[in-house]
C-alpha cells in the first residue's frame, strides 16, 4: 500500500515540458473518438500521456501549460504531395490543361530561374503557408532536394525529402545518373535526421525511361525507401503509354516491379476498376488532390471506389502554382463533397474518414504512421490547434463535422512539431514573414510576364 501511495505520489509530481488543455481532443485513433476537456501531456517532443484535464493539472509539473478553451486539437495535417518551391510560380498561366500550361509555360520559366536560390525562397515562402494552415508535415517533389531539407531543418518542419528523377536536365542534374547519385548522397546525409525522410520520385512515367526506373527500383529496395510518382493524371498520359509501350501505366509499373506496399502513387484520376482491385491487392498507397485536378481538368479520383476496396489514400495540394494554396483543409472539403458529388452517394466520404486521410492516411503512405498521423502516447506531438468559436462554425454540434465541412484555414492557432510551437496564436515562431515577402516580391518582379499595355 505505502509503494503504491509513493508511486502515486511521484506521478503527480512528474516533470513534463508541456500541457495541452483543449475544449476537443480529435486524436484520430480510435475511429470517431472525441475527448472533451482533455489534455495532451508532451515530453521530449513525445505524446506521454492523453487525459482529462483535472487529472492532468494534477498529476503533471509541466514547463508551459497552455489552455486552449474554443479549441480542437488534432494531429498535425500531412500534405502527402507537394512541390513547394513552385509556390513561387502562383498565378502564372492559370487556366490552362496541364499539359500545356507545363509544356508552354512552366518548364520554360524552371528552365530559366530555378537555381539554389530559387529553391530556398520558394520553400521558405510554401513553409509558412503551409504552418499558418496546420500542416506539419509535407512530401516535396522537386529540384535542389538539398535546399528544401534545409530549410524544412531550420524551422524545425517535418517532411519527406523526395529524391527527383526525369530524364530531362535541369540546373541541378544533367542526366538520369546524375539525378540519382545525388539522390543517394543526399539520402546517405538525411540518414540521421529525426525529422527528415527520404522517397525517391520518378516524376512519371512519361518523363522517365524504363532503364532509369529498373535502376532506380534496384536503389530503392536495397535501401527501403518508397517510390513517389505522378500516375494516371490525365487521359493523355495513358494514351501516349499505349503508343509508347503497348500498356496502360499502371501494368507497365508492374512489369517493372514497382507495384508494392512503397508505391506512393499521385492523382489517379484515369485508373479502371480493374486496376484499382489489382492496386488495392499490391497494398500501394494512393495521395488524391482533388483541387489541382479539378482546377487543370485532369478528372475525377475514384475516391468512393479506392476506399471502398481498401486502398489507403492521403490527401495532398500540389504545387501552388496549380492549386493555387497549399491548404489541406480546403483539400478535406473538397475531396469529401466530390466523392459525394462522383458516386452520387451522400455517406461516400464522411467527415472522420476524410480528417483520417488528411493526418493518419496521409502518414502511412510514408511510411511515417508509428510516428505521426494520430495523437496516441509514443508518438511524436505533431499538433494543430483549430480554434472553432468563430462565427462562420457556430453553432457547434459535432468538430469534426465544423472542421471538415465549415472551418477555414485562419483557424489555425497553434502548431506543434515534435512538441515545439512553430505556430503561437497565429504568429509563426521560427520565420520572419516580412522576409518571405521580401524575397516573393523579388521573385514575382524576375517572372513577371512582360505587361500587354494596349497602344504599346
């Protein structure tokens, strides 16, 4: 009895860095579960503890105890695709079908600006956007991979690296090999950091050859990375498979064995019932951004059907420059009404499996879900804090429903990676704002098109 008082005794002296106290506690796992006036207790960047409030003042000595009385807390948002450099190219040739506005419009500008320099601002500019709308974690695909990790590092973001593959030269590679030496010397770098991933990203089969992929495949095996690529985007991608190969994407990944459990494959707006069955049995992982399709008219995800067959599906923007936010709220709401709208049926996506595709879903297709996607003890206390009094979410009958359905990004309060606040009340903790737009002004001045000023 006195061992059990003593231990009794020391817990409630037990010294903790921080305290969560929200009105909701949305931890994701278990389905559908609410905690009201909860707590999350937070200790070396670790969730140690989720339990109501009164417990928590009282068995817990924490460093800083925040009370957040109109809030629900989540896990953080995971932006399974993202490039975020590209946030630098907001706005340029809107409204155009993809392949031209890539052809005709995007890759002559990469060609001609992206550097190092590029790359930096661009990420700096796309990490504040994405933490001032509750992500914590996102997975890039683009050049100078090197100048994401470090600046994700520097303001102590999480995100997957994604090791870029094409067969096209850039300023950073100038061959398929010399795109993955660098993928691995980088990857070899990363190895160590506790916020930072690894994928390697093929960008897609049209741009990438069958001998770089049976490469690139070897690589990724011997060091158990994903494989991160856009598939079945269009209509015209699959034509110009047929044409080129004689099969449709998806078989030709699986004649080169890149079908599996580390397929993280982007869009999927063309693929057929047969295939998403033989998707679904390959274990692969899907990331659906709705907005970015409906916005480049590229068709319409089977959501309804992917997730009725089991496949796992996250949620993820795109670059900005075909979205053109990096929002993953906005992504949630439109991801659940168009799969409503597409399989004409009302309970096709409900508000708790979309917030799980937004956080859980989103982690697992990066292999990142024993660490992130929930708030569970022994994970990492990646948090978003939505504050859900405003006038556009009252009156309030379930948070999930206000998140999902009517919540908006300027909601976001508070933000936490690993337990350290990068978002306080709405004000970014690690970047200077002023800065970043500073240097988007400079950029926006470089990519300007040339003004069409009539009598000119």
């Amino acid at each position: 009895m006195l061992k059990l008082a003593k231990l009794i005794v020391d817990r409630m002296l037990m010294p903790i860095d921080s305290l969560i106290c929200a009105r909701w506690i949305i931890p994701v796992v278990p389905d559908g579960a609410i905690f009201e006036h909860h707590a999350v207790a937070v200790s070396g960047g670790k969730i140690i503890d989720i339990l109501p409030q009164t417990e928590a003042l009282a068995n817990y000595q924490a460093v800083t105890v925040e009370h957040l009385p109109q809030h629900a807390l989540i896990p953080g948002f995971v932006n399974a695709h993202t490039h975020a450099a590209m946030s630098l190219l907001r706005g340029i040739a809107d409204d155009l079908p993809l392949m031209e506005w890539l052809g005709n419009h995007i890759w002559p500008l990469e060609r001609q600006w992206v550097s190092e320099s590029f790359v930096r601002d661009g990420t700096d500019l796309a990490i504040a956007e994405m933490l001032r709308s509750g992500i914590t974690c996102f997975n890039d695909m683009y050049f100078f991979p090197e100048i994401t990790a470090q600046q994700v590092s520097k303001c102590g973001m999480r995100a997957s690296i994604g090791l870029i593959l094409i067969d096209f030269p850039s300023a950073w590679a100038g061959s398929a090999d010399e795109y993955l030496t660098k993928g691995l010397a980088l990857c070899d770098e990363l190895r160590h950091e506790p916020l930072l991933s690894t994928v390697f990203a093929p960008h897609a089969p049209y741009t990438v050859s069958i001998d770089t992929l049976k490469k690139m495949r070897i690589l990724a095996e011997e060091l158990d990375r994903p494989v991160h690529t856009h598939l079945y985007e269009t209509q015209g991608e699959i034509e110009q498979c047929l044409q080129r190969y004689g099969m449709r994407p998806l078989k030709l990944l699986q004649q080169l064995e890149l079908t599996g459990p580390s397929l993280i494959a982007v869009h999927m707006t063309q693929v057929n019932d047969g295939e998403i069955q033989a998707f679904a049995e390959s274990g692969g992982h899907i990331v659906h951004c709705p907005e970015s399709n409906l916005k480049l008219a590229s068709g319409f995800c089977p959501l309804a059907k992917l997730l009725a067959a089991g496949v796992n599906v996250g949620l993820g923007t795109d670059g900005a420059a075909s979205n053109n936010d990096l929002n993953i709220l906005s992504e949630m709401r439109t991801a659940a009404l168009l799969a409503k709208g597409v399989s004409q049926r009302a309970d096709a996506v409900p508000a708790t499996v979309a917030l799980r595709m937004a956080t859980l879903n989103g982690a697992r297709a990066l292999g990142l879900e024993a660490e992130i996607g929930s708030l569970e003890v022994g994970k990492s206390a990646d948090m978003t804090a939505i504050r859900l009094d405003a006038i556009e979410t009252q009156p309030l009958y379930n948070p999930v429903s206000q998140i999902v359905y009517a919540a908006d990004r300027e909601q976001v309060s508070d933000v936490w990676v690993a337990g350290r606040p990068l978002l306080k009340a709405r004000q970014l903790t690690a970047l200077d704002l002023a800065d970043i737009r500073q240097r988007a002004a400079h950029w926006q001045n470089k990519l300007a098109p040339p003004k069409n000023l009539a009598g000119s």
